[in-house]
C-alpha cells in the first residue's frame, strides 16, 4: 500500500506534495513537543489526512511484523478471528488484518467522527462497504480477538479493562507505544487480566511477577522495516525515522498457546567475539553472550539483526564468574 493508493480516499485533497510534507511534519510536532494541543488534529481534514498517509502506513507493517513471536496455533486462531479494532483511528490496523487474513468481518470502535469517516473512506476505497461495521459486535460466532493499537494508552487502563469485561473477547492484543510511562500502566492492566483467568501468551511464558516492575528498566520490543521507496523518501523529507520502531506488545487469551520461555529483552551490543545480550527466561533475567566462533557470516549477520521481542531457544553452555551466562542458540539461520 502505498501514498498514491491512498491519495484518493482522503479527507483531505492536497494540494502539493510540499503541503503534504508541511502537513506531516506538523502532526509530528504535535506527537512531540506540542503533546498539551495533540488533540486538536483530530477536527482538522489536512492534519487527519496527513496522519493518514504516512503515520497509518508506516505503522501497518507492525502488525504482521509481530506476528513471528507467536506460537503457531494461535496465530491460526487470530487468522480466522473476528477483529475487534479499539481506538481503531483511520482503520490502522483493520488494514493490517485484512491484508493478512483475507476477508473476514471487522469492527472499529473509534469516538473521533472524523476519524471514523477516514476509516470508512478508506476501507470502502480498498474493499468496498461489506465486512467493517464501525460498532461492538453483537453475536457474532467464532472466535474474537480484541486489539488495542496505540489506544490503550490514550484510553488508560480503568477504561481498557471496563472494555475488555463488556466485550468479553477470547484473545487481547495490545501494540502500543514502547514507552516507559504506558509499561506501567501495562503491568496493572496485566496483573488485572491474570486475576481475571486470563493467559498470556508474549511475551511473558509465566503469570509470576514481571522482573522490571519498580525498577529504572522496562519490557518494549523493536521492529526494524525497510519500507517502500515511496515512504522511505517522505521519511527523510520530513526527518523522522520510521525503520526502527519501539512498541510494547502483550497477547492475552482464554486458551493456552506454549510460547518460548526466552526473549530477548536489551541488545546490549556486539564484541568482537560475541554478541551481548539480556534475556528474560519464565520472568527472570539473565546477561548472556553467544560466541561467534563456529558461526559463518550468514549466521553472524542473522544475530546481528535481532532486536529486543525475539523469541530464542537455546542450551547454557558455560557459566561464567562474572554471572553471565555463554549460551548456544538451538537454531540459527
């Protein structure tokens, strides 16, 4: 998807590529350093539409970015979930799904009415008017999972929670932001979840404790995405970096999916003769190193990609004084 697929489906018709680039840099600001005024885009056509073109194409990728941290059977349950978009803007993430899963029915639940006509606009433009409904479901069967993008946090967690409890959905998904301040506000709504029966499925591999709360550190993942030409080049027109994108992502449900007890939760950085990791292992951390001798280049050049949310399996190899742990990967590309 790409800004000249979305050009005509907008809100707000530009009229340069200079003015969409002024627009977009102005609704940065606003996520920046004029946070006190942030809501003021939402009843402006220009500043929606600029959000439109560059902030909801740049975050799609996130979606099925994430995806390759979770176990395989519910990523086949997600697949053939209703979708339940909350704080869902301009369909961000409605699109997501849809392009990953093919027609299936969704709902946005969003109170900007110019957001909602966005999304609209949007969707019917790409898919026609059948599938999306812009209300809570009702009796739908089969599966729901209820998704949370970069809306949690607007909303705060006594809200979130009150949701969840009238949706009643069988999987939560939250993406939002990578933030210290939403972190916190994560570890209540998790702590609330698991009282409620609920599992989590990533990236914690136990209901025990999170070994980050009440201390400096906090638990977010990165994804890096190459994106189109296209978006790459609005990207350094306007200044903002969108290849490295830090989130807090966190999957919950009624069912019991086994996920990897390991994630990588810091890079620490590369040696010369290893790669420095922190890994959180069933809700403990551990410092740990992966040798590079025995690995080839396309190995070295693999390890050297992964970001903070990886799933690893691997064996101790060596404990060492200093309390780190040498670690052997049990597979690696």
């Amino acid at each position: 998807m790409e800004l000249k697929d979305c050009l005509p489906y907008l809100l707000y018709q530009f009229k340069s590529e200079q003015e969409i680039f002024d627009s977009i840099t102005e609704i940065s600001r606003k996520f920046t350093s004029e946070r006190e005024s942030i809501t003021d885009y939402l009843h402006d056509n220009r500043l929606v539409s600029a959000y439109t073109l560059y902030f909801v194409l740049t975050n799609i990728p996130k979606f099925s970015g994430v995806l390759k941290w979770l176990p395989a059977g519910f990523i086949e349950e997600l697949k053939n979930s209703v979708f339940i978009d909350m704080g869902a803007g301009p369909g961000t993430f409605s699109l997501a799904f849809r392009q990953w899963a093919g027609p299936k029915k969704v709902y946005q639940i969003e109170t900007s009415q110019k957001m909602k006509e966005q999304a609209r606009l949007l969707w019917n433009g790409f898919y026609g008017p059948e599938d999306l409904l812009q209300d809570f479901p009702q009796d739908d069967q089969g599966p729901r999972v209820m998704f949370f993008g970069h809306s949690a946090n607007e909303m705060g967690s006594k809200i979130t929670l009150d949701y969840i409890k009238k949706v009643n959905p069988d999987h939560i998904i939250f993406l939002e932001p990578g933030t210290k301040a939403f972190f916190k506000e994560m570890l209540g709504i998790r702590k609330t979840l698991i009282e409620r029966g609920w599992n989590q499925v990533y990236p914690c591999s136990t209901h025990d404790h999170c070994p980050m709360e009440n201390t400096e550190n906090w638990c977010h993942q990165y994804l890096h995405h190459v994106h189109t030409p296209e978006l790459e080049r609005v990207g350094q027109k306007v200044g903002i970096n969108r290849r490295f994108m830090a989130m807090t992502f966190q999957v919950f449900s009624k069912g019991m999916f086994k996920t990897s007890n390991a994630k990588i939760i810091q890079v620490k950085g590369e040696t010369k003769f290893s790669f420095e990791w922190v890994i959180c292992d069933q809700n403990r951390l551990y410092d740990v190193e992966v040798m590079k001798r025995n690995l080839d280049k396309s190995q070295q050049k693999y390890l050297a990609s992964l970001c903070a949310g990886e799933v690893i399996e691997y064996q101790i190899d060596k404990e060492l004084p200093t309390g780190k742990r040498r670690i052997i990967l049990s597979t690696q590309k």
